[in-house]
C-alpha cells in the first residue's frame, strides 16, 4: 500500500520538483554552467580593469563572483524560509551594475573604488530584501499581452550576447570589423551539432544537445586556434577570496543611491524572468514565489558586497536552456550552484570551463535565446492580437524595449536614473508594456490566462 501511494506521490509531483539520476543532475548542471559562466566572469573583468587591479586581484574578483552566484543559485532554486523562488532559476552577477559602476570607479580616489562599491552593493542588497514583498505585487500587472512582450524581449535582447561571443569582440560588443571565418566555422559547428540532436535524438540525449554542441564546437576550435589553454597553466588549484578582501565597505550617498536604482532594475528584470520561467515550465508564479524570488537576489547581493560579488539578479540566458532541453527540475539547477561554489573554491576548475571558445558558445547561444523569444510568441498567443490597441502595446513596447540593443548609447544623455533604467532593454520595455496596458486597460481589459478579454467596471 505504502510503495503505491509513493508512486502516486511521484506522479502527482510537479516536474519543477523531481530530484532527476545522479548523472543527469551533473550533465544538466554543467549544461547550465557553460551558458552562463561567461555572463558571470564578464562583469568582474571589466570592473577589474577599470580600478586598476593586478591579474592576480583580477581572478580572485573573478573566484568571488563564482562563488557567490552559487550560493545565490542554491538559495534560488532549493529556497530557505522566505527566501528562494524554488524555480530552475541561475542567480548571479548582473551586468546592470556595471555601467553605474564604472561611473562611481571614476570619481573615486584611487585604491578606493572597490569599497565605496561594495558598500553601495551592500545596501541596495539589504533594500531589496525588505521591499521584496512590497514589488512582487507588481505580479498582478502582468497579464499574457505584457508577460508575452516581456518575455519575447528576454530572447531578442540576448541576441548581441550571442554575437559578441561569436565575433570575438566580447559580451554584446560586435564592433566594427568583420568576424573571422574560423569564428563563423566554429559557431556554425556548434549549432548545426544542437540541430541534428534535436532531429536524431531521443530522451536525455536530446536534452544533453547543448553539451554535445558545446563539446564538438570545442572540439573543431582546437586546430582552428581558438582553444586558449593558457589560463589553465597559470589557475591556482585551490583559493578562496576572504571577506571583505578588498577593503572593509565604505559608504556613499551618491554611489548608494545609483545601486539602489540599478537593485531596482534588476528586480524589475528577476520578476519578468520569474514569470517567464514559470510559463515554460508551466507552472504560473504567483506573488510570494516572486517576493522569495526577490528576496533571494536581495540576499545573494548581500552575500556578494561581503566576499567581492555585484548585484545579483536572474540569469535570462538559463532560461532559454530550460525551455530547450525541457529539464525543468530546480534540483538540476541546484546541481549547478554547487559546481559554481567549486569553481570558487578552485579556480583551476573555472579556467576549464572557459576552455570552450566563445564562437561555439555563440553558436549554440543562438538555439537558447531564439527559444526564448518563441516562449513569448507562444504566451502572446494566449492573448488577442486581433485588437489594434494590443497589437500597439506589443509594438511599441517592443520598439523601445529593443531600441537599448540596436543603439547602447541612445539614452546615454540622459539624466543617471533614467539612463541606468532605460539602458536595460527588458526594463525599458517591461515598464512600457505596464504603463500603456493600464492607459488602456478600459479597453483591453486584463487578458487571463486562458487568453478571454473581460470587461472592467469602476
């Protein structure tokens, strides 16, 4: 009797909660790990660079970020208390912060950049924990028309991501010379092995095309030149970054409230990617798994200022894995955090998996982000395009959500807050879809999740 109620049981279980074999949590959590760990080393490298620190400060800022992503995806994915959104959800440096960053790196006086930092990070992390609750309310604002827009600005907003990493020119950076060939070579290998996975495979196999696409292209860049195994000779074994390792935290009213606008943001991006994520794997978020979701950003950001991190937020390229491979327990995702607490702790383990080019990278980026976009498409559909007052929401939403993509500096001249808000494409577009559905929701109504139009009455 008891073995049958325990298979009910498991039957009965949602996917997102299904503890999957030993191997596969391994295979999934390194799948997660090769498209997001690029995401996570970029924002320390650049921030390094602008402070003036050594290479060997350098990597440890690097371990620091690992690291904290981590323990950040950990506390996302398996949850603690109120904290956690208990989704497949990467957790990990955003890349928001460092525009503001390097801003507040300028005018510091030398030497003590890094602590005004850390102190700013700091109190935005704890500002977010607090007003978690009160943003996840913002929940109810997101019906199909404005979740489709944002969703599909996930995916087409990470397509720069892609082809900087096939360039060569760096994360959403394509610059103006043309792509070597081997690049293109690589990239194409890449995709065209995820492909042919998807068309041949079964099962875990098909799940695992990204690794195996990820493998061949790593494969081909070694005689094209494009493995670089050098970093992997110069990686300590083991090392770990100390609290407050780069200066105990100094507090600024002027780089605190230029974080505190940039948590927002990444807040903003962590509630459309929670809601994204709980379309794909079919289970709708509701406010108190976004307020745990937030909660845990707020915490991870926290976590970060003490050991060396930035702002923490939702990683949207690992969405995009999920929606591919259909893998949608958290536990694989769990599985990941702890590979990146390791590669923190040795970081001869995070220079291997930077062994794999950028180009194969982009390559199978491609398959990743486009899933994304088509989540949205899928969950517009559940909304009535036919009326011309939702097809403008979705048009100019998208239009301004994309116009940060095609040109990075167009709001540049803008007064700090609002060049901070309107340089993150998916909030720009988030906060257009929002405001134009309550001008018109007279007319539009709020659109359910079975895509029926009800009327509003006053």
């Amino acid at each position: 009797m008891s073995v049958a109620s325990g298979t009910v049981a498991e039957l009965e279980r949602h996917p997102v909660d299904v503890v999957p074999p030993p191997f596969q949590l391994v295979a999934g959590g390194l799948q997660h790990i090769a498209a997001m760990v690029a995401g996570v080393v970029a924002p320390p490298l650049i921030v390094g660079a602008a402070v003036g620190l050594s290479a060997p400060e350098t990597v440890m800022l690097i371990t620091a970020s690992l690291f904290t992503a981590g323990l950040a995806t950990l506390l996302q994915s398996l949850g603690w208390w109120k904290f956690g959104a208990r989704l497949p959800l990467i957790n990990g440096g955003s890349f928001a912060a460092v525009g503001p960053i390097l801003a507040i790196a300028k005018e510091a006086a030398p030497g003590k950049a890094l602590p005004i930092i850390f102190g700013a990070t700091l109190v935005a992390g704890v500002m977010a924990v607090f007003a978690a609750p009160y943003f996840s309310r913002l929940h109810r604002f997101f019906p199909p028309i404005v979740g489709g827009t944002v969703i599909s600005l996930i995916g087409l907003s990470l397509l720069p991501v892609a082809l900087g990493w096939i360039s060569g020119a760096g994360e959403g950076a394509m610059g103006e010379a043309h792509v070597p060939m081997k690049n293109l070579a690589d990239a194409a290998f890449a995709l065209v092995v995820v492909l042919l996975c998807h068309r041949f495979l079964k099962g875990f196999g098909r799940q695992l095309a990204l690794l195996i696409g990820l493998i061949a292209g790593s494969l081909l860049g070694w005689p094209l030149g494009l493995l670089d195994t050098g970093p992997v000779g110069h990686a300590s074994i083991i090392g770990f970054v100390p609290p407050w390792h780069f200066g105990a935290p100094q507090f600024q009213i002027g780089a605190i409230v230029s974080l505190c606008i940039v948590m927002l943001v990444v807040m903003t991006e962590s509630t459309a990617t929670m809601i994204a994520l709980g379309e794909i794997v079919e289970r709708p978020v509701d406010e108190k798994q976004i307020a745990g979701g937030l909660r845990a950003a707020g915490l991870g950001t926290v976590l970060a200022s003490v050991m060396g991190g930035f702002a923490c937020g939702a990683f949207a390229q690992n969405v995009g894995l999920v929606a591919l491979t259909r893998m949608y327990s958290r536990y694989v995702v769990a599985a990941s955090g702890a590979f990146l607490v390791l590669l923190g702790l040795f970081p001869v383990a995070g220079a291997v998996v930077e062994l794999v080019p950028k180009p194969a990278l982009g390559g199978t980026g491609l398959v990743l982000f486009g899933t994304v976009a088509a989540s949205g498409i899928r969950t517009l559909a559940k909304a009535d395009l036919g009326d011309p007052i939702n097809s403008l929401i979705v048009g100019v939403a998208l239009f301004i959500g994309m116009t940060p993509t095609v040109a990075p500096s167009f709001y540049a001249g803008l007064p700090g807050p609002f060049s901070v808000i309107l340089a993150s494409g998916i909030s720009a577009g988030c906060l257009t879809a929002l405001v134009l559905n309550q001008l018109f929701r007279s007319r539009t109504s709020n659109v359910l999740a079975t895509g029926s139009v009800t009327p509003q009455h006053s």
